[in-house]
C-alpha cells in the first residue's frame, strides 16, 4: 500500500514517481490510497499514468483507492487505463472519458 498525502503536482512529481515504480516493480498488487490529496495537477495525474504503464508491463496491478472528488472528477475527463476502487471492490480500467458537464 502507498499513501499520497498533500499534493501531488509538478514539485512532488519526481519523487512520488520513483516510489510508485519501485512499487510497481517489486509488487504483484500495487494499491496507492489517495485519501489525503488536496490537489493533484497534469503532471501528478502523468504520474499515476506512467505507474500504470510500467505496472502492466511487470504484471503488476496498480489500483487506486479513496480518490478525492477532485480527482475523480479530473479522472472521468482525460483517458487513461487506471483501475479505480469503488466502494471497496476493484474496477475495472475507464476505456473512454465521461465527457461534458460535471
């Protein structure tokens, strides 16, 4: 399990990066808790983007827990192949972006 606190932006990047593909490469199941983000910009969302490559690539899976509206909302407006937990079961990857309003 790894727990994102605070912000995950361009200054925390680098680092949350290098846990996340240290984690993706040692563990079968990487699950990150996003709980405690209080914002998350295009590059912390690169970030998780880039896990998820690198975990599938290592047969790894990555899965995101407790994802703040905030970002949930950000997630349903951009593709990607991240598996999102809802109500404590493991989704499955969004193919396609939910587009228009909020």
């Amino acid at each position: 399990m790894v727990w994102v606190t605070g912000e995950l932006d361009i200054a925390t990047a680098p680092h949350i990066r290098r846990i996340l593909l240290d984690a993706v490469s040692t563990y079968r199941q990487v699950t990150v808790d996003l709980a405690r983000i209080g914002f998350c910009d295009c590059a912390g969302l690169g970030i998780l983007i880039a896990a998820q490559n690198a975990a599938r690539a290592h047969g790894t899976l990555l899965l995101l827990r407790r994802v703040p509206g905030q970002m949930d909302w950000l997630l349903h407006r951009v593709p990607h192949r991240l598996h999102i937990e809802r109500d404590g079961l493991p989704g499955t990857p969004a193919s396609t972006p939910r587009m228009g309003g909020p």
